[in-house]
C-alpha cells in the first residue's frame, strides 16, 4: 500500500484541495463540485494519510471523500432523519427520552461523515452554542429534575477547546440532579493530537461519571496516534464506549466488523451501538437491509467475545427513537404455555420447557 502524505497540516475542506491531494481524480471534479455544494466536505490530515488512493474500493476515503451517488435522494430519505427538530425545547437540546438529553454544543466536525445522519444540520457554518444560547440551554436542563444524563453531541464536541470544555463541564456539574454525563466524538479517531493529556482532564466532570462514546468504523482507523489518544481518554479517568455505523462498502462483512469490535476492547473501548445507517439523503449506497444487518451481527455473535458485541440498533424514522433490531435467537416464546426453541451458535435449536 502507498501511504500518502497530504501536504500541510489543515483538513483537505474543498473537492480542489481533495484533487490536488491526489485524493480525487482531476476528471470528477465537477461532478463532486456539485456534491460539495450540497453537503459540508472536510478530510483531516489523519485520516487522508490513512487513504490508498490506488485503491477505489478504500473504505477510509468512502467515509470521508465525496461521491456523485449523494446526489441521488430517494423519497424515503429526510432531512431529520431521526426527528431531532420535534423534541428540541430549546436551542442546542433535544430531549426525547424523560431521563436523558442532547446538549448540542457546536455544529461543526473535524470531519463530514458522507453517510452522517445529521448531514443537513452539521457543517462549517452556523455558530457554536454560547452566550446567552448556552445559558438558555443549562437553564432548560436545570429545570427538568427528570435528566439524569447529559449527552454532548453536535457536531463533534471535542473540536472545542480546552478552556470551553472545561466551562462546560463545570457549569454541569453544579446540577444536582444531572448523574452522568457522555461525550460523543470522533475526534480521537481523525484527529488524536487533539486529546492531550490535558484535554482528556479538562473533559471530566467533577462529582459526576463522564463516558465517552468514541466513532470508528473501520479497523484502519485504529492508527497509532489514536490509540494513544484513547489511552490519555481511559487514563483520565472515562469510561469508553463505542459507536459504529453498520456501512455497506466500508464494514458490512464479519471479518472486518470483528476486527473492529476487537479493536475498541483492546483499547479499552466497550463495543456499546452498531447503528443501522439512518435514511439520512444521498446516503442510499452505503445502506443494507435490516436482514442483512441481522444476519452479520448474528455471525459476530457466534465466533466473538461477549465484550465485543455490540447492540444493533435502529432510529426509527421520524423521531420514535431507538430500538434493538435482533437478530433474535429465540422463537416460539409468543405462545403462551408452549416450548420455545433456542438457537445456538451453530444454528442448532433447542427446546426450552415452557414455564
Ligand atoms: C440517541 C439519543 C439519545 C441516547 O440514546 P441511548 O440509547 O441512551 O444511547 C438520547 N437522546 C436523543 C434525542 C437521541 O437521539
Ligand atoms: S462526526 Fe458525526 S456528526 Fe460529524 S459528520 Fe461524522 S457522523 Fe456526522
């Protein structure tokens, strides 16, 4: 494999800058023009060292590198794919469930996803959460004695800086009522020089337990950087979990979601959600069926460690919120006072005595 060096130490943010990268042949550059125009586009340093761009099929440049299929939107596809807009009481929240929130702190990423669920919503523009917009959003937090959870999402959080982070968390932690608080990011994946050691402190939540949700998809992304990264994460002190998109073209076989899965328990990530890809627009080429899906998370399920087994998850569309998608091992248990049969690893089933 050919490594490459993108020049500079800035993420690649235009389909030219992609092209004179190497990264994009110069005869797509109009048709990703018009990509581009239509969704936020960023590749950092990292992850463009990670892309062999002889290789069409790279599933790190199919995460991050544009392409003309987001121009098609099919009509089950929307804009909020998970109904976001519905629950937000308040600028910056989105409280859907009684006992936990979002508190959306930023609008940008140090990456564009091209299969991100908020793809309409995330980008460069559109300013972070502060002023009086923050106070606006802890006081609604505050309010509600039922949150028992708050979740920093975005757009990725961590491209804050330390000293925002750091005011954020101590602002939480005066809210008696708030337990736990989870910080959802991809950054120690696409950018880990980011975490130092001081960030990972400045990310704790005095008096209260701080998780970290950490996005990767693919095993490459593993680099040595990023697992330093999550390393200064685990030292200081959070507990890791891990969020994964199930991407055809990127992760949808066994052997590449089991060493992915893997990865994160190595580095002391718990394998938490295998999400099932949102019907955010233009994102039709990277999704799977559901049975598909199963029938993938069924096989890690019969040759990996408890530790790596993540949940399969679904958003409903709409707003409904999230499910567990299977797949099941047991049937028969519907019927009233009837045997049920268990299948195990190998496909065999087993009777289990009604109770
Ligand atoms: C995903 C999500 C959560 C977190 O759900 P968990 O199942 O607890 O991880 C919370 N609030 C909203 C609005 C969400 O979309
Ligand atoms: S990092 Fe998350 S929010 Fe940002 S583009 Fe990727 S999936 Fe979307």
């Amino acid at each position: 494999m050919t490594v490459h060096q993108p020049p500079g130490g800035q993420p690649l943010r235009s389909i030219d800058a992609l092209v004179e990268a190497g990264l994009v042949a110069s005869e797509r550059r109009e048709e990703l023009q018009a990509v581009s125009e239509r969704y936020a586009v960023s590749v950092t340093p990292a992850m463009a060292a990670l892309i062999d761009p002889a290789d069409a099929a790279d599933p790190i440049a199919r995460q991050f590198v544009p392409d003309a299929a987001e121009l098609v939107t099919l009509p089950q596809e929307l804009a909020d794919p998970i109904g976001d807009d519905a629950h937000s009481p308040v600028e910056g929240v989105v409280h859907r469930y009684p006992d936990r929130a979002l508190l959306k702190l930023v609008h940008a990423c140090p990456v564009y996803c091209r299969f991100c669920f908020r793809r309409e919503m995330v980008g460069p523009g559109g300013d972070a959460l502060t002023g009086a917009k923050l106070d606006a959003a802890l006081a609604y937090l505050a309010s509600r004695p039922d949150i028992w959870e708050v979740i920093m999402t975005g757009g990725d959080p961590f491209i804050l800086s330390a000293r925002r982070v750091r005011g954020v968390a101590r602002r939480l932690a005066a809210i008696s009522h708030i337990k736990v608080a989870r910080w959802h990011t991809r950054v120690p994946m696409v950018d880990p020089a980011r975490i130092t050691p001081d960030y990972a402190k400045a990310l704790r939540i005095p008096g209260k337990a701080s998780y970290i949700a950490i996005h990767a998809n693919h095993p490459r992304e593993f680099t040595d950087d990023a697992r330093e990264a999550i390393a200064r994460l685990a030292d200081a002190g959070h507990v890791l979990l891990s969020q994964s998109v199930l991407l055809k073209g990127i992760n949808a076989d066994v052997e590449t979601l089991s060493g992915l899965m893997r990865a994160f328990v190595e580095n002391r990530v718990k394998p938490y959600y295998l999400h099932h890809p949102d019907l955010a627009p233009g994102t039709s080429h990277f999704r799977l069926s559901l049975e598909e899906g199963q029938a993938l998370v069924k096989r890690l399920r019969g040759h990996l460690s408890g530790l790596c087994q993540p949940t399969y998850i679904l958003d409903i569309p709409g707003g409904a919120g999230k499910i567990p998608v299977g797949p099941a091992f047991l049937s028969g248990c519907e019927t009233p006072g009837a045997e049920a049969f268990a299948e195990d690893r190998h496909g065999e089933r087993h009777l289990y005595p009604p109770a």
